[in-house]
C-alpha cells in the first residue's frame, strides 16, 4: 500500500490529466517532476506516482536519461489506434436508437468561432465520448475516452497545422440528416479514413526518402572516384 496521502495523490493525479488536456506539456520534452510538484503544490512523490500511472495508460513513457516524457507517436501507430478508435465508434452506433444518437451530438451541432488546436482536440473528444455515454456501458464510455486521449497531442498538433478543425467537427454532428444514425457512421467512417490515408501518404513518402538515401549512399559507394 502506498504510504501516500489518497486524497492528494488523487488530486495530484486529476491535475496532471488537467494539465496534460490542455495542452501543457511537449511531446518529445523531458517533463520536469519539480515543475509540476511546485505546480500542484505537493512533493515530487505522488507527482511521480500520478505519472507511473499515466504511462499505463500509454500518455507518458519513460525518458532515456530518466524521467518522463509524452511520446511522439509514429504514423503507424497512430493509425492503428485510429483504426481501433474508429472500430469501437462504429460497434457504439449498432447499439444506439437514433433518439439516443441525436440527444448525443445535439450540443456539438451549432458551429462557433474557430477554436484553438487545443479547443478543437478536446471538441473532438467530448463528441465521441457523448456518444459511447449514450450507451449507458462504463466499460465503452472507459475504453473510447482512453483512446482519444492516447490521440489528443496528435489532434492539436495535426489542428495547429492545418485549417477548419471546427467546422469539420461541426459538420460531423449536423443534425439535417433524415437518419442522423446512419449518417454518422458514415462520417465516422470518413473522418477517421481522411487520417488514416493522410499517415499512409507520410509512411510512403518516408520510404521513399529512404530509399532514395540508401540508393544515393549505394551509387557513392561504387564511384572509384570516391576511393
């Protein structure tokens, strides 16, 4: 049992969840634990404990020299959580009334000002997590909210560089639609192939560039001239 105060390692831990939605951290920098203790005005301990916790589930990973960072994922690995994100959707809207569906996106359907990255990442997660809610299954509402905070730095940094995050999202939860249900799947469908192609394209223009590397290196090495 962990000689930790509950309450404040509990409170430690919801902080850091805070800190981590909004975007405080950089993924691939070390994560300075005096920082956030100070932060959350608590020793280095539970801070260390609420992170142990998070590399569990797959937010933080353990620094080379020590410590922790949140990781920079590789495109394969983004699509594949997009894939399984996009699986567990569309195994939600087989078990959702079409009453249940438009109850869930209805707060998403009005289009405001265009968000921040981070407004617009946490938009999209409030709107898949609606929907797994709708299903009344704690274990579905657990595993989709996970999923999209594995995927939330991803979302900010691929809405920083890009433009209509927000409409897009908004248009996701449109409501003008005879079989909203229906309809969403498709768009579900849809968004989440728009990514996966996108990473696609990124891993074949990677393995293009390093074969063209590796050919270049090859064609040197063979010049005499280079001898």
């Amino acid at each position: 049992m962990s000689a930790i105060d509950p309450p404040l390692q509990e409170r430690v831990y919801h902080g850091l969840k805070a800190d981590f939605l909004a975007g405080h951290f950089v993924p691939g920098k070390r994560i300075d634990i005096q920082d956030l203790a100070n932060r959350h005005h608590s020793s280095k301990t539970p801070v260390r404990e609420a992170a142990f916790i998070f590399v569990g589930e797959g937010l933080f990973v353990h620094h080379a020299d020590g410590g922790f960072l949140v990781p920079i994922l590789e495109p394969a690995e983004l699509i594949e959580l997009l894939d399984w994100h996009m699986q567990l959707l569309i195994a939600v809207l087989t078990t959702l009334k079409e009453s249940a569906v438009r109850r869930a996106l209805q707060p998403f359907s009005i289009v405001g000002g265009e968000a921040s990255a981070v407004g617009a990442a946490l938009r999209a997660t409030e709107i898949f997590s609606s929907l797994a809610e709708a299903t009344g299954n704690r274990h579905a509402t657990h595993e989709v909210r996970r999923l999209n905070e594995r995927l939330h730095y991803s979302r900010i940094t691929e809405t920083a560089e890009t433009t209509g995050a927000e409409k897009e999202l908004a248009l996701f939860a449109s409501m003008e639609v005879r079989s909203l249900r229906r309809a969403t799947r498709r768009r579900v469908e849809a968004y989440h192939a728009r990514k996966i192609a996108h990473l696609e394209k990124i891993i074949q223009l990677s393995q293009r560039r390093d074969k063209a590397i590796q050919s270049n290196g090859l064609e040197v090495s063979a010049d005499p001239a280079t001898r």
